[in-house]
C-alpha cells in the first residue's frame, strides 16, 4: 500500500485536495442531503459572483475557499483572485448541472405548494433574465404576457411596464392622447398612471391564477403548474427536434437548467428551515452532554 493509498484509506484526503460538493444527481432524494449541496451550491455560486463584481474581495475569497478546502483553505487563497474564481467556477458549474438533474430525476416541483410554485413562475418571468417561452398556442402565450407584466412588479421593474404605455395610449381618447403628450414627462402623472396599469396587470394575474372569491380566493396551483409545464414542454420540443447532442445538451443548459435550478431554490429554502426547526436548542445539546457524561 503506498502512502496515497493510507491517506485516502484514513479518510485524510480531503484535507489536501478539498470537497466535492456535487450532488449525485443520480440519487432519490433524501432532504438532509438535499438541502447541504444546495447550500454549499446557493453558497458558493454567490460569492463566485460577488469576487467577480469586486475584484481582490477577501471575504468572498476567504468564503469560497472555506467551502471547497475547509480544512485548508490556505492552499487556494495563495492563488488569489484568478485560483478562487476557477475553482468556483468549476465547481459551481458541476455542482449546478448535478443538481438540475437531480431536480428533475426527484420531480421536486411535484414538492412545492402553490405559494412556492406561485414564485417560481414569478421568476420564470423576471426582466433581467427571463424563462417564458412562447408555445404558439394562444392561450399559454396570453397567460405568458400576464406572467411577464406581474413579474415586472414583483421584480420592481418598473421601466419595463412604461414601454408598453405608448401602444396602450395609440387607441386612447383624443383627450388623453393630448393630455399624454403633455405630461408624458411629468413624474407625478406617470406614476398614477403606472399605478393604474399596475391595478390592471394584478387584476389579470389573480383572474387566470387565483380561485375561490373573498376570504377564500387563493392561488390556484393547478393552472400555475399548468402554464409551468406548457411553458417548460416548449424547450424540451426544442431539444426533441435536434438530432446533434451537443445542441440538445446547449438548450437544455440554457433554458432547463436554470428553472431546475430556481425549482430547487425555492424548495432549498422551505426544507432549510423546517431542518432548522428541528435542529435541537443549546439547552438540549447541554443536557444531551450532561446525560453522555453521566451526570444528572
């Protein structure tokens, strides 16, 4: 037996060559598991992303590393900047396709209630980076409208909506038209009107998305998983279609990918705290101690 061999075999090999924190992707789900890749993925994506916006941020460094060396994480802060963003970025990068797949092997969307299913298509729809997919049928491509407009107010991006103003005011009265074009410039008119736009935009979503009337009225998570599904079938025609598996593999990591990975996210969160409230109070772990140790 070499001496590589009896460092692996005494489990010390991580200590110089650091984690792997991919998920097997081929694995049921088993949610303690789940939710520590998630978080060593969430984790470090983000502060990948933080070093790479403020270039030399030792905190990010310092946090990347304690990640993927945790029992030296020496060994990549020497590397600086340009190490810890490879590292990151290989890391993640594997890490997020493994736990799409895992995502889709678990039908983890089949886990979310209608609250989480309801911010999923929320963000599908984000302006900054959107995942709504025109299908052709007339239905789903109005509702992706709606989804995109009530996204744009959750998002709080506003600037999207009052691109869609001049089209409404084309067909408007000639007296609003005139009054438009006066005021267009005017903060305080253009925030009303927004508001009002706004009204109009909610009162969509909550017709095609919510159900029951009054103090029943909730989201309807049927349609939501609906226009979901219809949505996602879009992308996953596309990769049906192509016969090259470097292209299929290319629309699945651009479109697929990242709604698994918004999928997962949200589900991360809710099972993250429900791990958390079972987790046991400092005062169960001493008395825990107190009974190891024999005392009463």
């Amino acid at each position: 037996m070499s001496l590589v061999d009896i460092i692996k075999d005494e489990g010390l090999k991580e200590k110089l060559t650091g984690r792997e924190i991919s998920i097997n992707p081929e694995s049921g789900y088993e949610k303690k598991d789940f939710v520590q890749h998630s978080d060593d993925y969430f984790d470090l994506a983000g502060y990948y992303s933080a070093l790479r916006n403020n270039n030399g941020d030792i905190d990010a460094m310092n946090d990347i590393a304690k990640i993927l060396i945790p029992e030296n994480p020496r060994q990549l802060l020497v590397t600086g900047t340009e190490g810890c963003l490879l590292a990151a970025n290989v890391a993640a990068s594997k890490a997020g396709v493994n736990l799409a797949k895992y995502t889709e092997k678990n039908s983890l969307v089949d886990k979310l209630e209608a609250e989480e299913l309801n911010t999923v298509v929320l963000q599908l729809g984000n302006p900054e980076n959107p995942y709504i997919f025109k299908t052709g049928d007339k239905k789903h491509d109005k509702l992706a409208e709606i989804v995109k407009g009530q996204s744009a107010l959750a998002f709080r991006k506003i600037d999207v909506l009052k691109e869609d103003i001049p089209e409404l005011m084309k067909d408007a009265p000639e007296w609003h038209q005139a009054v438009f074009s006066r005021y267009s410039g005017d903060q305080e008119y253009m925030n009303v009107f927004i508001e009002s736009y706004a009204g109009v935009i909610s009162a969509l979503y909550e017709k095609y998305f919510t159900v029951g009337k009054g103090k029943d009225k909730k989201l309807d998570r049927e349609e939501l998983y609906k226009f979901y599904d219809e949505n996602l079938k879009c992308a996953k025609d596309a990769i049906d279609k192509e016969e090259n598996q470097k292209t299929k593999y290319g629309i699945w990591d651009d479109n697929i990918k990242p709604i698994d990975l918004i999928i997962a996210n949200v589900l991360y969160r809710r099972e993250k705290a429900e791990l958390k409230k079972q987790e046991p109070t400092e005062a169960e772990r001493r008395k825990e101690e107190r009974k190891k140790a024999g005392l009463r």
